[in-house]
C-alpha cells in the first residue's frame, strides 16, 4: 500500500521539539538525528549515524533501490541502501548526492558506542518517527532490559518495555546519558525488540563498498524475500481459516528466504491460527535458534505446544518466558493451565506467587483451578 509523501508533514521549531520531548536532555537530543522514511510499502524510521548517513532497518528498505527521507529539518531527499553481506536486520543509507566516501572513521563518533555489547542500563528510551502525528517523538521510557550474550548468540537481541508503536522501526535507542544503545526492530504492546549497535562496525566494514558490487545482487535478493513475505502475511491476515495450498506455499517459500527473524515470528503465529501447527513450530522454533530469550517467540511457540497438546514443551518456554516479564497475565494463565494439566506442583506454585504479586485480581479463580486440578481422585 503506498502511503503518499503528504504524511511527511513540516516538522515543529527545534526550540518547541525540546520543550515537547519530556525525557532527559542528551535522549532529547537525539531526536533531531531520527528521520522519517517513506518507501512504497511503509512509513518507519531511521537514525542518523553521521552527516548524510543514516541506519535503520533491513525489513524496513526491503528491495527498494532508492527510500525517501525527511530529515529533522524537513527536507525531503533520496537515499540509497548500501548492500552488505551481514545477517543482521540493519542497513546503511547513504543520502544521495554527496561525496561518494565512506569509512569507519568518518561513521564512528563519540555518540556511538559499538563495543556495547553486554549493556547494563535498565532505563532505555525510543526516539522513533511517529507516523500518526508526522514527527518525531522520544518515548516512555523502560524500567528494564535484558541484554543478550552475543557470543553465544551472535543475532540475539536486546528486549525491554521500553515504549515503542508499529512504525517506529529504524527508531534510535538510547539510554539515559544520550548513548546510542541499539536501534528499534520491533516495537508495540509491552515488548520491543532492539538490535545492538555492537552489530555496527561489521557493518562498516562490509559497507565499505558503497555500490556494493560484491553484494547487491544476494542483498536485493533477500530483500525481496523480505517483501513478498510481508505482502504475503498481509493477504493472509483475514483468512482465519483453510488456506489455499498455493497461499502457503508461496508464504512458507518467501518467509523462510527472508532470513528476517520478525518475519519468521509472524509466520509461525499464523501457520498455528490455522492450525498447521509443524510448519508453526519450524518457524519459530527457527526464530528462538536465532533469539533464545526472545519473549514474542517464547510466548508464540508456547502457544503452538499448547494448541497441539504437548503441554510438556511448552512448559520451559513459559518459565523462561516468566523469568523475563512476569506481569504478563496471558502468559501467567496460560502456564497455571499447563501446570495443573501437568500435575506440577512445583511449577503451580511458582505462578501462583507470580501472580499474587503481577495480577492479585485474578487469584481466587486461579487457586480454585489448582485445588481442583490437585483435588485427590
């Protein structure tokens, strides 16, 4: 669906985006590096890392050869994604008509801070175009995150409650001080997803090329992936139920060539809501092998063990699930069920604490499901 250029509205006076921002002043300040960007398909964000360079997401450019950009100022101008050989959902856009250099030296200020691999702050905020008020806006900001151990998961990502709506992809995130922590890959109801800016230098370095020659053709490639299994999910999102063969072909096909972790999620919930639930499983389970600590992969995949019976399995999912949003109601009513199914006293009691502290409201009709389900026969 093309969303025309007139959503780009004429941005607010720097002096009133300050007064407006309600965060800390180095968060504030990144909001006149954050761009709106319009391709064919969507309206979304991206961050400026550099004068006329700006990074945001992979499933944002899709194969779009040339994006759209408004800056902070309000120009509309033309940027090119520069195609790489990394598997991370990131890209570089060049701005168009500048001088054709690029070196990690040039991209790497002292706001960046790609060694931030194993991150400690708790309190993150999201600097994201906002597309239904045509501006960029600084978000509520997070009272926690968890920060992956990238060595042993080289494309893990980054979670937190940090604010953040659909749209917002290619949005900044920073921490209290101003740095530059990662960059949005999913936001929306309480769990955004972030990669880590630690992901940047090998970025660079396979960036190097600006025409991206050695790359451009399996980078395009992919990036069509991308698309028609978007445009896929897309078509499918009314059909609750018997696909037709040529529908899940073509959505499996694509998704799986995406590559794209998101998209991976996307798919699995939907091949589970029509009960396909070995295709479901292999996506996710795909996704998980990719992000294990992933809460929207976690829950997904719990959900799919639950529809097709195999309360055991999803067991673990939902305690580590637990481990890191344990306010999640959905989630503390679908393991009190797999608990009491299960006979797991241990697990019963465990959600039972959980949710006399996360969900007190509910606790009556949850202790009574489990002195049920432990009654003596």
């Amino acid at each position: 669906m093309f969303l025309a250029i007139s959503m780009f509205a004429k941005p607010l006076p720097a002096q009133e985006v300050s007064r407006n921002c309600g965060a800390p002043a180095p968060v504030c300040a990144w909001m006149q590096k954050v761009v709106g960007i319009k391709t064919p398909n969507m309206i979304a964000s991206g961050t400026m890392i550099a004068p006329n360079f700006i990074l945001t997401n992979r499933h944002v450019v899709e194969d779009h050869a040339v994006i759209t950009v408004r800056t902070a100022s309000g120009d509309i101008k033309s940027a090119r994604p520069i195609p790489h050989d990394v598997p991370v959902d990131l890209v570089i856009l060049r701005l168009e008509g500048i001088a054709k250099k690029l070196s990690l030296e040039e991209l790497i200020s002292k706001e960046l801070t790609p060694d931030l691999a194993t991150g400690t702050a708790q309190i993150l905020h999201v600097v994201a175009f906002d597309k239904g008020r045509s501006q960029t806006l600084a978000y509520n900001p997070s009272s926690y995150a968890n920060f992956p151990n990238l060595g042993a998961n080289p494309r893990a990502r980054i979670h937190s409650d940090a604010e953040a709506l659909p749209g917002n992809s290619g949005g900044a995130v920073v921490d209290e001080a101003g740095r530059l922590v990662g960059i949005l890959a999913a936001g929306g109801g309480d769990m955004s997803e972030i990669i880590p800016i630690f992901y940047l230098s090998a970025l660079l370095k396979s960036s190097r090329d600006e025409a991206g020659i050695d790359h451009a053709e399996a980078f395009f490639a992919q990036g069509k992936a991308i698309r028609d299994c978007a445009d896929l999910l897309y078509d499918a999102g009314p059909i609750m139920r018997n696909p037709s063969v040529d529908l899940v072909q073509a959505l499996e096909a694509a998704c799986l060539a995406s590559e794209n972790k998101m998209l991976f999620d996307q798919a699995g919930q939907k091949f589970g809501q029509w009960w396909m639930f070995a295709k479901s499983k292999t996506f996710l389970r795909k996704s998980l092998g990719l992000d294990p600590d992933s809460p929207n992969s976690l829950m997904s995949l719990a959900v799919t063990y639950h529809l097709n019976r195999e309360m055991e399995k999803s067991k673990p999912l939902l305690a580590r699930y637990l481990d890191i949003n344990p306010q999640n109601s959905q989630a503390l009513r679908l393991a009190l069920q797999v608990a009491g199914v299960s006979k797991d006293k241990k697990f019963a009691e465990r959600v039972l604490r959980l949710m006399a502290v996360h969900n007190p409201a509910a606790m009556p009709m949850a202790q009574g499901f489990i002195d049920k389900a432990f009654a003596p026969e």
